[in-house]
C-alpha cells in the first residue's frame, strides 16, 4: 500500500522550516533575481524603438539617403531610444548587450580567483 505525502508532510518530517531553510533560500532568491536583471537588460537596452515619420507619406521613411535618423521617436522605454541608436548607428545596440555580457564574465571570473584564493564567504561578502 503506497503512502501519500504532501509537501508539507516531508517538511514537518524532516524537522520543519527553519532559520537555514529561510537562509539558503533567501540566498538562492537573490540569485534568481540576478539571473532575471540580466534577461531583463537585454529589452531594456537592446529593444529597438518605434519610429515614426516626421511629415507622413505614402513613401515615408526614417532614414535618409546618408543613414541619418530624420523620423521622430514614438517611445522613450529604452537606451536605444535615449541615444537613438536606429539607423546607421543601430549595431550600437549590440554592442551595448555584449559589453554587459563581457563585463559580466570578466567579473564572475575575477570573483572565482577571490574565492579559490580567500575563500567563498570572503569573496561572497566582498561581491554582495
């Protein structure tokens, strides 16, 4: 005869929710929230913005012969917009994503040295 056990009943059972439990969650929690900042970072910077044509036309168009930006912005939500990074100048928004992500290595591997050379709670409360 199979035992039908809840969640709940394997926690009471293996002696509750504790002070570790609410410890290493509260850590794993702010992990998560790093890992959604860094999805978040690539629609907020590298989204491209609406545009619009100053005087519209049948043939209208944002881009000039000599790829200037000549439209007007519809929506101010990101760092492409801010800069405007469209036209000629719209690879920008690329390399804005991957100098986050080369920064974002150099110091994960910059943390990694800390914590084989002085330990991880060392290097942990450093980086935090």
């Amino acid at each position: 005869m199979a035992v039908s056990l809840t969640v709940e009943d394997v926690i009471e059972r293996l002696g509750g929710f504790g002070r570790y439990q609410l410890r290493l969650f509260s850590i794993s929690g702010f992990a998560y929230f790093v890992i959604g900042a860094v999805i978040l970072q690539q629609v907020a910077v590298e989204r491209a913005p609406q545009t619009k044509c100053v005087v519209p036309a049948a043939n209208c168009t944002v881009c000039a012969l000599n790829d200037t930006f000549v439209g007007s912005l519809v929506d101010f939500s990101t760092a492409a917009s801010s800069f405007e990074l469209v036209c000629g100048r719209s690879i920008l928004r690329g390399w804005l994503g991957s100098i986050f992500f080369v920064g974002f290595g150099m110091g994960s591997t910059a943390a990694g040295y800390m914590a084989d050379t002085y330990g991880r709670r060392k290097a942990l409360i450093f980086v935090l």
